[in-house]
C-alpha cells in the first residue's frame, strides 16, 4: 500500500515536471518566433518599458499609438484568451470587437500555423513582465477616427486565415524562408506598395511581382526599398551570401542598413538562426524582377579620375568631397561591411531619392549586433547644408560612376522632406535639420 501511494506520488511530480519543462519549451519557442515578428520594434515606444505599446507611428490620417501587448489584466492584454489572441493577430480584430487599425499587418498573420499561434499566446502571457501602462488614443481627428469603416476594409482587403501550406514539392528550405517573409516577418508590410486604399497590392509573390517590389510611399521619411532580382534597384547583383550577412548583421560589401531596417536587424534578424537567416535570403534570392528588362550596373570612373585629379568643378562634387568622401571615398566604393559604397547601391539608383535626402539631412546609426558590435553612424548634414546644397550633393552622387538618376532632386523637394522631418522631431532634436 505504501509502495503504491509513493509510486503515485513520485508518478504526479514527474508529470508535474514534464508538463513544466514543457511549458518552458512552448514560451521560449514563443519567444523566438515574437523576435522572428519583430514585435519587440512596434510595441515598444523609445525608452519604455519592453512590449508596453505608446510607439507613435504616423499615417496619412493622423497618428496611432501601438498598443500595450504585456499581460498586464487592466491595460494590457492579461485578460486575452487564446482564441481572443489569435482573432487579435491573425484576424485583425480586438476582443471588445474593434477592428485593428493595419499598422497591426494581421494580413500578413492571417497565414501563421496555430503551433506557432499556441507558442506565441504561451510566450506573451507567460515569458513577459507584466507592465501597467494604459494605451493611448490616436491624435486621428473626428470623424476619420471612428473604427467602423476599418471592418468594412478588413472585410474587403484582409485575406481569409488559412495557416501555411508548402507548395506541392516545394524546397523545405524555401518553403521555411516563405513562411517567415510572407507570415511572421511581414516583409510586404512595408516592402511592398500600397494602393490608394492603403492595402498592400498583394500579399505573396504568387500574386503577382508587385510582392516586395518597394514602397510605393515613404514611411517615416523612408523609402523601403526593393527586394526582388532587379539589376539596379533590387537584389539582382547579391549573391545568397551578401543578403546572409545582410540580414544577420545589417551590413555587406555593398551596403549597410538604414531607417527602420536597423530595428529588424536589431531586434528580430540578429536572434535567427542560421537555418532560418539562410531560408529567408535563398528565398528572397528566388523571386525574379519586377522589371526583367532593366540595365545592369556599369562601373564609369570618370567622375573618380576628375576629383582624383583635384578637379571638382561638377556641381556638388566640392561639397561632396568635403563632406562625403572621407567615409564613401572619392570613387564612391567606401569601405566594405563598414561605410556603405555608393557606386552601383540599389538605394542611390532608385527612382525616389527619398531616402538618400532624409539620410544627408538626419543621419543615421546601425548598432552593433552579434558578429559585428561596430556601430556604423553617418552624421547628420542639415544642420549645415541648406536645401540647394543637399540638392546638389544628391545629384552629384546619383550620377557620379556610373549611377544614373532619373529625375534630379530639387530644393524644393529637400524644403518639404526637411519641414515633414521637423514636424516628426521634438524641439531638442529640430537643430540637426537647421540648414544655413
């Protein structure tokens, strides 16, 4: 009798202790898959607490705040059961049955698998610190604010929840790097243009090579750029293993990471694995071009044999070889997985220079990860260059050594990049943009 009540006891501490270790697996599988989402970037506001939401993100209508996604019971989202989670993330919809504004990309959830939906609810309830912090409402003005016209575009744009399939024969590999851009990672959410109805045009490059083919507007000042096999704007001229180092260290011989890429590659590529960095680049590697005719990249190395030679009379060579070509070289080659070359860079021969103006104006920092704890930063020239001089140096180096603009950049357009900048900047930060 005492050998059976001591075997079921040893017998329920045993489950007990498995079903423990199995929760511990299930939240830090959860955890992988949130740094795989990169939820950590939208749902933390800068300095505040991990996960607590007050992130503002602007949009053509006003300004939303992310939300608060801690297990806190009053402010967050402790109440949430697993089903109110999932229709929250896959379905884009909030449990008092609001809808969610697509900042959220639920589009891109909708094909998430229910494991990892189970991993992810297990992570947020049970692996992150709970934090009392109320949400904030959106600076969007009555009656653009009212929330049922969003249930009417969700009904029209938002696709139907069907967890991931991989295609008949399709690689493992592939399918695995399919899975990540076009679900958890939710590349198209801004790599992708919009409509004017601001959903994204598709949703997977089965739907057409619109799919990852670039903004169609700036985010925040920024143009995301193209991630197809284009020769000149896209990833055509990247081998699997410069977009490898690219996305685990935001950094390559071509380029380095800007804008908001730097949070991806900081708080969500950096923490994939191998098997997982390898799976997204060999499938970005597979998708063809949006334009299969565009021209391939050429080298000319004129303007590099002029400054060579002291002769800087082009405009916006002086201003560039005073204050660019320390980093960038006079041959715009710059120092590989360092300071960026801009000789042949996607971002410098894309059509919209949005990115290149913000970039002289503001400045940038890719932080130290993982394998490369350098930060990279590129100062910022607004505050000494006035709106014809960014210009100029634009230009200069959008059709400098065999880079080829398509339209020139105007003081105009610097004035208007520069006045929506000071708008997005606190007062203290105003003076990086003050130009002479």
């Amino acid at each position: 009798m005492k050998n059976g009540i001591l075997a079921l006891i040893l017998g329920t501490l045993t489950f007990a202790a498995l079903a423990d270790e199995s929760q511990d697996n299930l939240v830090k599988r959860g955890e992988y898959l949130a740094r795989a989402g990169d939820c950590v970037a939208c749902h933390t506001s800068k300095g505040g607490a991990t996960f607590a939401g007050g992130l503002p993100m602007a949009t053509p209508i006003g300004t939303i705040y992310s939300t608060n996604i801690t297990p806190d019971r009053t402010t967050g989202i402790g109440e949430y059961s697993y089903d109110d989670f999932q229709k929250a993330v896959r379905h884009g919809v909030a449990k008092n049955g609001d809808t969610l504004y697509p900042a959220m990309p639920y589009p891109s959830y909708a094909v998430v698998s229910d494991e990892d939906m189970k991993a992810l609810y297990a992570y947020f309830m049970h692996g992150v610190t709970a934090v009392k912090q109320p949400n904030r409402d959106s600076d969007i003005p009555w009656p653009l604010s009212m929330r049922w016209p969003l249930t009417i575009w969700r009904g029209i744009f938002a696709p139907d929840v069907k967890a991931f399939q991989p295609a008949a024969q399709e690689d493992p590999v592939l399918a695995r790097g399919r899975y990540l851009v076009e679900g958890l990672g939710h590349c198209g959410a801004c790599h992708t243009p919009r409509s004017f109805t601001m959903q994204e045009k598709v949703l997977s490059n089965a739907e057409g090579n619109d799919y990852l083919a670039g903004s169609s507007a700036p985010i925040d000042g920024w143009t995301a750029s193209n991630l197809r096999g284009d020769n000149r704007d896209g990833l055509g001229r990247w081998s699997e293993d410069d977009l490898r180092q690219f996305l685990r260290y935001g950094r390559n011989d071509q380029t380095a990471a800007f804008g908001g890429m730097t949070d991806v590659v900081e708080h969500s590529l950096q923490h994939l694995s191998e098997v997982d960095i390898t799976a997204i680049a060999r499938y970005l590697k597979s998708l063809g071009a949006k334009d299969p005719h565009q021209a391939a990249f050429s080298v000319d190395d004129a303007t590099a044999k002029a400054l060579w030679r002291g002769d800087d009379s082009q405009t916006g060579a002086a201003a560039y070889v005073d204050s660019c070509a320390a980093c960038h070289k006079t041959d715009g080659s710059g120092y590989k997985r360092f300071y960026p070359a801009l000789r042949g860079n996607p971002v410098v021969l894309a059509d919209d220079p949005t990115s290149l103006i913000h970039i002289v104006l503001v400045g940038g920092q890719l932080p130290g990860v993982n394998g490369a704890p350098s930060t990279i930063t590129m100062p910022a020239f607004g505050w000494r260059l006035n709106d014809q001089q960014v210009a100029d140096v634009v230009n200069f180096v959008r059709n400098s050594w065999g880079n080829k603009a398509s339209e020139p950049v105007t003081a105009k357009q610097v004035a208007s990049l520069r006045k929506d900048e000071k708008d997005r900047l606190g007062s203290a930060d105003i003076r990086v943009l003050e130009g002479k």
